[in-house]
C-alpha cells in the first residue's frame, strides 16, 4: 500500500461499508442489515484515499477468546491490485493475534478472486464445506447471492 493511502482501526462508517460491499461485487445489504454488523463486529480496520474516502474495508466477527471470522474484505474496485486487500488482511490478523489467547482459531469464507491472497497469507483449504441458509420470511423475494 503507498503512502497516498492510510489504514484506519476500526470499521468504517455505515454508508461507506454499504458502499463498498456493493461497488466490490459483495451482496448489497440493507441499512436494518449493516446496522448491527457495523455495530457488532469483534474488530475491523479501513483503508481511506488522499480525499479522506473508505476506499477499502475488512471486519472480524468472533467471541473474543478462540473463534474469529474475518469478513467483509472489499476494495473498490477503482483501487484494486495496490495491496490493499492483503494490508486490511495483514491488520486484522495482527489485531486478532495481539488480543487473544494463544492459537486463536481464524476462519474465513474465500470467494474466488481472493482465493490466492488468503492462501499467501497462511490461509488453507478445509476438507469442511462453508454453508449458508438465508431465512425467507413468507412473502417476501428470495435475496440475490
């Protein structure tokens, strides 16, 4: 990441984490979604342009003792291939490390364009399957994946 660039603790602002999850190919979420999540999330960090804009983003969710998923990493893609993915990434590992116990257990859901970073990063495929079930309440359209 160059200097034009400024990592930021933290996860970013509600607008700007709707943004990014959309502009990045991420499923678009809800404001009554991203409420909590921004709210809720064990730790995060952001990445800010020389304007001051979120122009990338990561979150953990975890129990703060053992389990920590690392989530939500998105760059806008008018910034992409500058390494700030892999510092987001870089961070929240850190922090991860830094807070908890010894030999934290750190998972992630790996789509295919981040496959290679994860994987440079000390990440590895599990025999397990990742999973997902989106709850549908009665009347309302099926949610785009």
């Amino acid at each position: 990441m160059d200097s034009s660039y400024r990592l930021v603790d933290g996860v970013p602002p509600l607008d700007d984490y709707r943004r990014l999850r959309e502009v990045s190919g991420l499923t678009p979420v809800s404001e009554e979604q991203a409420t909590p999540a921004v709210a809720n999330a064990w730790g995060g960090c952001h990445v800010v342009d020389e304007n001051g804009v979120v122009v990338a983003m990561g979150r953990v969710l975890g129990d703060g003792g053992w389990y920590f998923h690392v989530t939500d990493i998105a760059t806008d893609p008018a910034h992409q291939r500058r390494g700030l993915a892999r510092t987001v990434v870089e961070r929240l590992l850190a922090v991860i490390v830094d807070a908890a116990p010894p030999n934290p257990y750190i998972t992630l859901m790996a789509d295919p364009p981040g496959r290679r970073l994860y994987e440079s990063l000390g990440f590895e495929t599990t025999a397990s399957a990742g999973m997902v079930q989106t709850a549908i309440r009665r009347g309302e359209p099926a949610p785009r994946s």
